[in-house]
C-alpha cells in the first residue's frame, strides 16, 4: 500500500502483540485505548491524515519509483537543491502540527534510513546480499509507509561488557550464532523512543572493537517487527495524562522511551545489512551523511519549537500586562533572534549543499551542526525565561475539576485575568508548568540536552566538519609573520565522529 492514513496506522499497531511490560505488569493491546499511548497515537494519526488530505497531498508526497503510488516525501532521497526544500516544506507540514515536540516524529526515522539508503553501494565490496537488503528494505518503508523506531544506544553495563569481557561472556549487543534461517542476536537497548507505538525498529548499534581477526560478533545493523519472538519491552514512568485541559502538551506529545531486550532473537538473513567489520557501520554512517541529513530535519523541528516558545511568553506577558516591561521584551527578542537564526542556518545548508559521490544532493554539514550544538542550550534558557515569567503562577494553579466543582465560584472570583475568565487563564499558565515544572518538561529539558550526543560528541562533529583548519591558523600566522607547523590528531577527530 501507498501512504497510510490514521485510522490505518492505528489499526496496525493495534495488531501487534509485544512482550510489553509497565511497572511489573504485563500490557496487551489495543494499544490506542491504554492511557499511555492514546494520546500520542492520536497526534501521530494526525499527521498521517494530514498527507492524505487532497489540499496537501502534493506538497507532502511523490510518486513511488516502483509503483506510482504516492509515497512520503520525508522518504525522498534528494538529488537536486529542490528535493532539499521539498522535503523541508514537508517536514514543516507535520512539525507545525507537533510544535516540535515530538522528537521521533515518522519523518526522522524515514530520513534516517534515507540517509542509509544513500550510501548502500558501499556494501557491494562487503557483501552485495547486504547491499541488496538495505535498498529492498527502503523501498519496503517507502511504499508501505512503515513507522520506524530505533535503537542505538546499549545501556553503560553492556558498553563496558564488551571492552572488558570475552566475547562469550560479554552482555554486549552481539550475534551469537548464524543459521540457515538468520542471525540469532542478543543484547540490550535504551531510549528505543514510540517503540511501541511504532511497525518495526532499526537496531544498529555502535560496535566494541574485538582483537580476533574474524567477523566481529558485535557490528551489524538490521530491521525487523517489533514483536518478533524474544524481543521485550520494558517502559519508563509514563508521564502521559488523559486530561487535555491539564496537562495539554503529555496528553498530546508524550513518546514513551523504553529499554529492549533482545533475548536469542532471529534475524532474517535478508533483514541484515552489514555484519563483522565495524568499518563497514562507520562509513554507512559518514559516507550516508546521516548527521547531515537528520539535521536538515531536526532543524525544522527546533524551529517549530522556538516559535512555540516565543507564542507562550508572548502570551504570558500580556496575560500579567508586561508586554512592554524592557526586561521582558528583551528576552522575547533573544528568542526571536534565535528563531530567525535557525531559520538562517536551514537556508544556508541548503543553498551550501553538494552532490556526493552517489549523485546525491547532501546540505551543508556546518550549518546544521551550528544548530544542534546552539539548540540545546538556548532551550533550557527559554525554559528558564517561562520559569521566570510565570513566577509562582506555574505553582498555584487549580485543575479543570475545581472549576466545575463547589469552589468553582471562588476560582473564578479570585483567578481572573486583566482581560481573561479564570479558565482561560489557568490553561495558559497549566500549559507554562508542564514545560517550566513538570514531569514532561523536565523529560523534554533532557531530551533536548542529549537528542544529537553529548556536547563532546557533537563539538568533535562540528570541529570535524571543517577541513582547513590549517588556513585559519595560516592566516594570523601571515598577518603576525611567523611560521608554525600545524598538526591535528585525527585519530582523535575520528573517536567522536558517531
């Protein structure tokens, strides 16, 4: 089938049965009716309906290269600077919808495994079958509108496991046997974020270098269903509400992260796509340009996300009457600032942009990492700015319930704005302390601190982007008159490049 719509994508993931555990207890589906995914299946459903609606069906897909059928174009693998911005427009439709704050929106991962896609002539001189997978399994997403979840990340156990540990007793991610049927894999994995509320996930781990000369049991990626047999889900504390008036962002946004327990799970030899050669992993990623191509995406988000932040502490200052107030509006245009910035930094890396060596249209990397390294930072500091604006008005707030109830009278009394009902007043300041004070923003504070790497990763990545740092060296060097040899450890550069 073509692009899904939302009651398409619900009924899927109501078919599946995972081995889905929440605080000790075991869940079974329908997955859409139980409190902790209803509200995020309902916003990702959206989305969904949202390409199939006529008005934007062209600005939002493409027709499919085997089929004709209309296809995401988040799928798109760009070859021209159109495509960039294409895309873009797309990926904007559906983060106006979420205002950022759905971090594994459909379109990351359908531009994570675009980005793969791009660089699978690379397996040919590994393993042409691996080659083969990885361009069958895109097409597979891409005219079947697959929603993909990821795992990457192996708890500390397991990472140092494999550096210490033998093979045989390590914990780390690992194959541990092949057969006529598949690779049998064991392992853990942390943040595989909308795992549940997700078709399939793609486990491609970063690999413990092992001294033996044979394939590396530790270095492979792969794609499969989430319920296969042997795969076990276990969820974090929900912080999802079914209460839209209070507790409006996790009653729509909340992506349950979840730890994924891969206990003897068979691999379908043609769902694997490289195995053994840690090298092999590493130039899928850089030769695919996976950070770039993610980031073009990402940005787009941080974005939406900034001009949500600017609405609220617009909002908020007039609602208390210090729109004016110089403190206040100097903060505000620090936002604007920042908005107009990230908008900059996206046209830039796409007016940069190059054809790669397979033909592909790829944006410039330093801009885009100028925006993931800036992002984290400024979020926290508008969080800061609503914590301050809102003062103790994001502590004393009623819930919906008082407002119905026998004090309803006195809330209104008492909890009016200037211009505004007290209901209306206290959704504006329920809305600043989910973000300032509550459990989702707090879990949104640290998404954002680590969503790209740590800060380490992400400067190497960005120190790493630049090629001639022996040109800006040079020119103090000519306008001091000295000389000096210029060295750079790349084994260093290279350490942080994932």
């Amino acid at each position: 089938m073509p692009i899904k719509n939302g009651s398409q994508y619900i009924e899927r993931i109501n078919k599946q049965n995972l081995n889905l555990w929440y605080k000790g207890k075991k869940l079974t589906g329908p997955y859409s009716e139980h409190p902790l995914f209803s509200g995020l299946m309902k916003t990702q459903a959206a989305l969904y309906d949202l390409q199939c609606e006529p008005e934007y069906k062209d600005r939002m897909t493409y027709p499919s290269p085997l089929t004709g059928e209309p296809v995401g174009i988040s799928f798109l693998p760009p070859v021209t600077v159109a495509d960039l911005k294409k895309r873009k427009e797309m990926i904007d439709l559906w983060s106006a919808k979420h205002h950022g704050f759905l971090g594994r929106s459909p379109d990351y991962m359908n531009t994570a495994l675009m980005s793969l896609y791009t660089a699978a002539d690379i397996l040919e001189e590994h393993n042409p079958a691996h080659a083969n997978n990885l361009r069958n399994y895109y097409a597979y997403c891409r005219d079947n509108d697959i929603t993909l979840s990821h795992a990457f990340i192996q708890p500390s156990a397991c990472k140092l496991s494999g550096q210490v540990d033998s093979i045989e007793d390590s914990i780390a991610a690992k194959v541990i046997e092949i057969n006529d049927e598949g690779f049998v894999v064991s392992g853990a994995f942390m943040m595989a974020t909308q795992g549940v509320t997700c078709d399939e996930m793609l486990v491609f781990p970063s690999p413990s270098i092992t001294p033996i000369e044979d394939k590396n049991p530790y270095a492979f990626a792969f794609s499969i269903p989430n319920d296969l047999d042997g795969i076990t889900f276990i969820c974090r504390e929900s912080n999802a509400s079914e209460y839209l008036y209070d507790h409006p962002l996790s009653a729509r946004f909340e992506e349950m992260d979840t730890l994924v327990i891969f206990d003897h799970v068979l691999v379908p030899h043609d769902r694997m796509f490289y195995y053994g050669d840690e090298n092999v992993g590493y130039r899928l990623f850089t030769d695919g340009n996976f950070h770039t191509h993610i980031g073009h995406q990402i940005v787009s988000r941080y974005i939406a996300k900034t001009e949500f932040f600017l609405g609220l502490m617009e909002s908020l200052a007039q609602e208390q009457n210090v729109s004016f107030d110089p403190n206040i509006v100097g903060q505000i245009a620090q936002i604007m600032t920042k908005l107009e910035t990230f908008k900059a930094l996206r046209i830039a890396a796409e007016e940069g942009s190059q054809k790669n060596e397979f033909g592909y249209c790829v944006p410039a990397s330093s801009p885009l990492l100028a925006a993931s390294i800036e992002f984290p930072k400024f979020y926290l500091e508008m969080v800061d700015m609503i914590q301050r604006l809102g003062s103790s008005g994001i502590i004393m707030i009623p819930s919906e319930a008082d407002l119905s109830s026998e004090v309803g009278g006195y809330v209104e009394k008492y909890l009016h704005g200037l211009e505004t009902t007290a209901k209306d007043r206290i959704a504006l300041f329920r809305l600043a302390w989910e973000l300032g004070a509550g459990a989702f923003g707090g879990r949104q504070s640290q998404f954002e601190r680590f969503f790209f790497g740590n800060a380490q990763t992400v400067n190497f990545r960005m120190f790493n982007s630049y090629d001639n740092h022996e040109d800006y060296q040079q020119l103090i060097q000519n306008f001091l008159g000295t000389q000096k040899k210029i060295t750079e450890d790349q084994d260093l550069i290279n350490h942080y490049e994932r």
